[in-house]
C-alpha cells in the first residue's frame, strides 16, 4: 500500500471519528464565520500552522474541559500532502509557557536536536524542565500516544500529531490526552522561574 493510499485512509477515519463528535450533544461542527475566518485556536501554540488549510475541524466538552479538534492540511507538491491532528483544550488557569518540540515542530523553528531524544522540552528552565520531563512517564505515554508536538499556554494545552495518527477511536485518544493534561501542567508550572 503507498503513502498516498495510507494517508487517504487515515484522513477518512479521523475525518469520520470526528463527524460522530459532532453529532453529540454539545458538539459542532466547525465552519467559517460571516467573515471567512476560521477556528485558529493552535495559532498561539503553534503559530507556523496557519499556513495549513483546514479539513473537519469539531468542538465540545470532554469531561471538564471545553475541546477542539481539526485536521489541518498542506499541499506541498502536485502529488503529495502533510496532514496534522490538532487538539486543543480549554485549560483554565495554565500558568507558564511549555512547549515539547518533535523533530519536526522543532525544525519548522529552526531548532535540531539529537534524533534519540523523543522530545526537545522547551522552557524557562530548560535544563531543569528536561530533567523532570524524562524523569517523569510523560515522554513514554506520549509517544504511546503516536507523539504528538505539546505546548502549555494561558490560551490552554494543544497537541499536534504529524503525520496524521491511525485514530481507531477519538474518544480513547482524548482521554488519553486529557489524563496527561494534570500533570503537563504541572511540568510548566515547575519549569517557571522563582519570583
């Protein structure tokens, strides 16, 4: 089966997955508003993203917090496409910036790191961020989770999966990542500096 094939696939099962969100109660589908603008929750995540087009993108409570999720595409030659999964949840009261840059997100910053690391955590205190981020199970269950690209804001945590994952079940690959989300926040709480 080709890359093309594959990746056809996938946009078919989370483009459905993400349809039956949006049947639910409490959910919608998301669409361009009178101005044309669309949802860009992952801008201040993200920014680099917004040179994607948007493919489904859904929204609506997952237990105590308010989520979106979108495939965003780009078209980068005649023949070939890069998909990306974005989930975005409502974190009240996220304190300091973290971000877990993938070999990819940190090359769209310009950034490199060794290729037998998972994860480049990115802080106010790098080192020390590192440190508890490798020490803690964050980067196993992440990765478990195909290791999606992290950032921890005021505007909330978002994930960005590239390529786009297998997602069999959104429902089970949200709570997952909202089980991390306790302790994500926790991590960029400890990498702020002491005031």
């Amino acid at each position: 089966m080709t890359f093309a094939v594959r990746t056809a696939r996938r946009v078919g099962k989370a483009d459905r997955e993400m349809r039956a969100l949006a049947a639910r109660p409490g959910w919608e589908q998301l669409k361009r508003d009178e101005d044309g603008a669309q949802w860009a929750g992952y801008a201040p995540h993200f920014p680099w993203l917004l040179r994607a087009q948007h493919g489904t993108t859904v929204a609506g409570p997952f237990g105590d917090h308010q989520v979106t999720v979108a495939r965003l595409v780009e078209n980068l030659t005649s023949k070939v496409d890069a998909h990306w999964l974005v989930v975005v949840f409502d974190v009240p009261g996220s304190g300091p910036n973290l971000r877990l840059e993938r070999n990819w997100s940190a090359a769209e910053l310009g950034l490199t790191f060794h290729m037998d690391a998972p994860y480049l955590p990115m802080s106010d205190d790098r080192a020390g961020t590192t440190e508890r981020f490798y020490a803690s199970e964050l980067p196993e269950r992440l990765v478990k989770l195909a290791g999606p690209a992290v950032s921890v804001t005021k505007a909330g945590v978002c994930f960005v999966h590239h390529p786009l994952p297998d997602v069999m079940d959104m429902d089970r690959l949200l709570e997952e990542l909202a089980g991390m989300l306790p302790d994500l926040v926790a991590l960029a709480g400890d990498g702020a500096p002491e005031r």
